[in-house]
C-alpha cells in the first residue's frame, strides 16, 4: 500500500486500486475462498495478529475456520494462495523467495502465478500449512499445489497426427516399373555424360 503526507492509505494519481486481498484456502480435493470480514490490515507497529512485525504497508491477518464438509481424518497439507494488488495495480511476486531485480528495462526474479519469469505477477502460493485432527501431529510428507498455480499451467500441447500412407502410383503394373527405371537410367546418363561433352568442347 501507499500513504499520503498524512500516513493515510493512498491512491497513485490516476489509479484506483481497492488492496484487498482475496486468499484461498485449499487441499487436493477442497478449496474455499476465506471471507473478507477476517481478513485485515495491520496498522500498528505490534507481534502478529494484533500488528505489523517489520514491514507497515504488507501485513495482513487473516482468522478462518476450517468447513465442516472437510473430511480431515489424517494430516492433510494445505496451502494460503493469496492474490492482491499494490498501488501500481501490479499483482504480487508469485514466489518471493527470490530476489527481484531491475534490468534492461524490465525486472527480474519476479514470477507469475505458474512460476515462470515475466513483469505481471500473480498469486502467492508460498504459504503452507497442515490440519489434523489431533493436536500435536506431524507434519505430513506430501505438498499440496497451489489451485492458481494448476489453472495457469497450459495443458501440454497435443501429440501430432501420424503421417497418411503414401498413395500408390496409378499404372499398368510392371510396365510402369519397368519405364520409371528406364527414365531414372537415362538420367544418370545424361548426368554422366554431360561433362564429358562440356571438356571436349574445351
């Protein structure tokens, strides 16, 4: 976010961005979209929830309930894919675990939302997280993949059609044969002997 002279949340001029942030929560077989009523800017300088740690523009809280029609009877991993946007109207670095950089006029370590490098962004899938039905259980093994970062990824391009089968020659039988390998043969004659030709006149 951008404040004014007065430490107000702000607008660019000529833009108009609502920063509210859309997070989704999601396992393989699940996804719910978190509502808005929990999620919140923190504005104060305070430890998590009550107020930003470091950075006074970028914290948020978020406080949800897992839905009951969720079947957890193990630990299940799920992931916080989080979709926003600055002041720019720009979309956030999909995985800001590296570095971004300015160069030759465009930037560099900033990703979209399927992981590949370009300057548009997309949504942050980075947070991860479990459920279980007991307290104190361990972590699962597997990871679960972010629902924007499937739907960005294109499908893989079909496999190409197999060649037809060449169509047989229209003939009379062997006699086309025989005058195809009579034509070929007088070719490679032509072909022998027109150097010859060319040196006797030299």
């Amino acid at each position: 976010r951008m404040r004014d002279a007065s430490g107000s949340v702000t607008n660019y001029t000529g833009q108009n961005v609502e920063p509210m942030p859309v997070i989704v929560l999601a396992d393989d077989a699940n996804e719910t979209a978190l509502p808005p009523a929990g999620i919140t800017w923190l504005n104060d300088a305070a430890n998590a929830p009550e107020g930003y740690f470091r950075y006074a523009d970028d914290a948020v809280a978020a406080s949800f309930t897992m839905p009951d029609t969720w079947d957890i009877t193990e630990a299940t991993p799920l992931v916080l894919q989080v979709t926003v946007a600055d002041a720019s109207n720009q979309q956030l670095d999909a995985d800001p675990a590296t570095p971004v950089d300015w160069s030759a006029g465009h930037w560099t370590g900033y990703q979209s939302t399927d992981g590949a490098p370009e300057d548009l962004g997309g949504s942050d899938c980075g947070f991860k997280l479990f459920a279980a039905p007991t307290d104190m259980a361990d972590a699962p093994a597997t990871d679960v993949t972010c629902p924007a970062a499937v739907a960005a990824t294109p499908p893989p391009a079909p496999a190409p059609a197999p060649a037809p089968a060449p169509t047989p020659a229209a003939g009379g039988g062997g006699g086309g044969g025989a005058a195809s390998g009579l034509l070929l043969a007088g070719l490679a004659l032509l072909i022998l002997v027109a150097p010859a030709r060319r040196r006797t006149h030299v």
